[in-house]
C-alpha cells in the first residue's frame, strides 16, 4: 500500500487534515495483485485500527488473500439462498421478493447471456434498493466509515462485496458472510423475474481464476 496514502488516511482519522471522500477509493484496488506481504498485512491493521469493529473486517481482507476450497453446485445454491435471505430483510419490493421466492433457476456457463441477466431492470431495481439501505445507514456515522466503504468497492468494483465488508464495518443487524464466501470461490449471481442465475467465474476460467 502507498505510504504517502496510509499517512494521508491517519491524518484524515485524527481530524488533522481533510480530504475528498474519493481520495482514498483506490487504496485497496491493486492490494491483491499477488500474495499480501508483511508490510501490507500492517498496513491493512494501520488503517482499521481507526475502526471499532476491526477484528471482522480485518479477517475478511486477510482471508481474501488465500485461494478458497471449491464447492458443490448444491453447496453453491445454499450459499446464494442464505444470502438472499438476509437480503430480503432490506427489500420491500414485491416484484423483488417474488422473483427471490423463485429460487435459483440455472448456474450458467454463458458470461454473455449471464450479463444479460445482470443489467435485467429487476437486478438494476435490487442494486438500487441495496445502495439506499447503505446510504441511508452511512450517513449516521462518521465520514471515515463511507470513505472506506467507498474503498471496499475500488478493490474489486463489486457491490456485494463492498455491502459485505461494509455490514462488518458498521456492525449492523446483518451479515452478508455467504456472499463473502460465494465471492472467495468466483461465484456471483443476478436476479430477473424467471428467479436467480448464478455463474462459476472460476469454473470458467480454471486455472487463470487465483
């Protein structure tokens, strides 16, 4: 991690210097290009140590340098379904719910037809509803909580995970731990109204999947 970025981040948590939000959105992207190294893993301690609820979030961020085990399609589903009901706590639209209540409908192979599914108005409508819940909650609390969920999305430029992270990191009443562990193993799903599609990134792409 950059020096001059970690020192800027101090500064900004101890209210002796201001930045723009966005000024510290990249301070994870290239974190995991290869294996974390000592300095990095104190880094990462440098930056949350600022942060109450550290000891979770620092679990994930470590555990996000590791290769995880492969599941089953079966082992798959369950996790996409247990994550889709935590969910469902935030999401109050019926055509939402309904499409949920559908189940998974195929764990594809077909990255173009999946993308499909993912820009579908339904899933836009479930990103949409998702981001609100976040906005609303990161707004009540301090300004270096939405700098470094804003972070959360620059590592990967996935919003499951950047909510994951971020339900740690304001200890809220729910856990997005099965996406987590669908996102360790390459996996990601979308929602249209014939149910959920979900792909195996790293079923596709095999070996050049880390």
């Amino acid at each position: 991690m950059d020096s001059q970025e970690i020192n800027d981040w101090m500064s900004f948590c101890e209210h002796k210097r201001s930045f723009e939000l966005d000024h510290f959105s990249s301070m994870f992207m290239d974190l995991y290009l290869e294996s974390l190294t000592e300095k990095e893993k104190s880094d990462l301690e440098t930056v949350f140590s600022y942060i109450p609820n550290k000891s979770r979030i620092l679990e994930k961020m470590f555990r996000l340098d590791f290769r995880a085990d492969d599941k089953t399609e079966n082992e798959i589903t369950n996790l996409v379904l247990q994550d889709l009901k935590e969910k469902r706590r935030i999401i109050d639209s019926p055509s939402l719910i309904q499409a949920m209540d559908y189940g998974v409908n195929a764990i594809m192979s077909d990255e173009e037809k999946f993308a499909e599914y993912a820009g579908c108005e339904l899933n836009c409508l479930f990103y949409h509803d998702m981001a609100n819940y976040f906005v609303q909650h990161l707004s009540k609390n301090d300004v270096k909580f939405r700098a470094l969920s804003n972070a959360f999305y620059g590592l990967a430029s996935n919003a499951h995970l950047q909510w994951a992270l971020t339900c740690d990191l304001l200890n809220l009443d729910l856990s997005f731990d099965n996406y987590f562990e669908l996102y360790l193993i390459g996996v990601d799903y979308a929602i249209s109204e014939k149910g959920i599609y979900v792909i195996n990134y790293r079923e596709l792409m095999g070996n050049e999947w880390a």
